[in-house]
C-alpha cells in the first residue's frame, strides 16, 4: 500500500486547525488534523470513524513541512496500514 499526505489549502481562521487529506494510491481515506501549536491532533476516515491522537505526537505522524517535503512517517504508515486492513 502507498499513502501520502497532502494539506488541504482551503482558507482557515488565525489559530484554526490545520487539515490535511491521507491518500492511499490517488483514493482519499482520510483527513488528518492538528491544531496550531500541534498540541491536540486526530484523523476522519471517510466512513465518518474519528480517532484522537493516532500515533503519540503529531510530530509522529507527519514529517517534513516548511522547505522539505510534507510525508507521513513509517509510524504513520503502520498505523494507516493495520486500520485499512479490517
């Protein structure tokens, strides 16, 4: 399985959440989530399941971002992995 991770550009507030959308191949599965500070975050699989806190921190669940590239990471993947397997 390949996923990816995109942020989602639609306009947002000061201090809003952050949206991104998960990818697996080109199908969206899911929308990730952190707020501003990265403090609190969660993903909305589109068969409308939300989880809080999906891998420990949002730093382990994105990478990158700024001038490097926006990528999940292997923790991510593993989870994302398992959850599309039941």
């Amino acid at each position: 399985m390949s996923f990816s991770i995109e942020h989602d550009q639609s306009s947002r507030e000061s201090f809003s959440d952050y949206r991104y959308r998960v990818y697996e191949g080109n199908r969206l599965i899911a929308y990730y989530w952190h707020d501003y500070r990265g403090d609190e975050h969660g993903i909305e699989f589109a068969d409308g399941t939300k989880e809080s806190w999906p891998v420990g921190r949002m730093i382990d669940f994105i990478e990158g971002g700024g001038p490097k590239p926006l990528a999940l990471s292997a923790r991510a993947v593993a989870y994302l992995a398992a959850r599309q397997a039941r």
